[in-house]
C-alpha cells in the first residue's frame, strides 16, 4: 500500500462517520412521513384550541370550567406532538 490509498481509506471512512453521525442525530427529512404529517395535524388541533380557549375566556366569561377543560386540552394535544417531535 502506497500513501495515496491509506489516504483514500481514510477519506472514505471520515466520510462514512460524518454521514453517520448525521442521521444519528439529524432526524429532520429521514423521519417517516407519517410521524411528520400526525405531527402537523396535532399542532393545527393546539392552534385551534388555544384559540378556543382565548375566544372562550372573552366571549363566556362565566364559563370558567369550559375554558380551563379547553385550554388544558390544547396544552395536552400539544404535550402529545412534543412527544412525538423527539420520539420519532
């Protein structure tokens, strides 16, 4: 073996760890389009709350259970999709 060939080794298997090393901790694209579109509606459904509960607190104020089930319910869809972020 000459040193051009130890070199080429050793470019490929820096290559490889950094290739490596990126989808270990590099989810982003390579998670699976299912997680990715569960995690999109789930986050629409917190939005949807949250406004909910905002339009609740103003418009109903005497209705403060309905607005905490609400408002605790966005948070907990919400806790769900966190979940889910860093899960899968």
């Amino acid at each position: 073996m000459n040193q051009e060939d130890v070199d080429k080794i050793i470019a490929e298997a820096v290559a490889e760890s950094k290739n490596e090393s990126k989808k270990k901790w590099h989810k982003g694209k390579s998670s699976s389009n299912s997680v990715a579109n569960t995690r999109r509606i789930l986050n629409w459904v917190f939005m949807i709350g949250f406004v909910a509960a905002v339009v609740i607190y103003f418009v109903l104020p005497e209705q403060r259970i309905l607005f905490f089930s609400v408002g605790f319910g966005a948070i907990a869809v919400k806790l769900v999709e966190f979940y889910l972020r860093f899960m899968f």
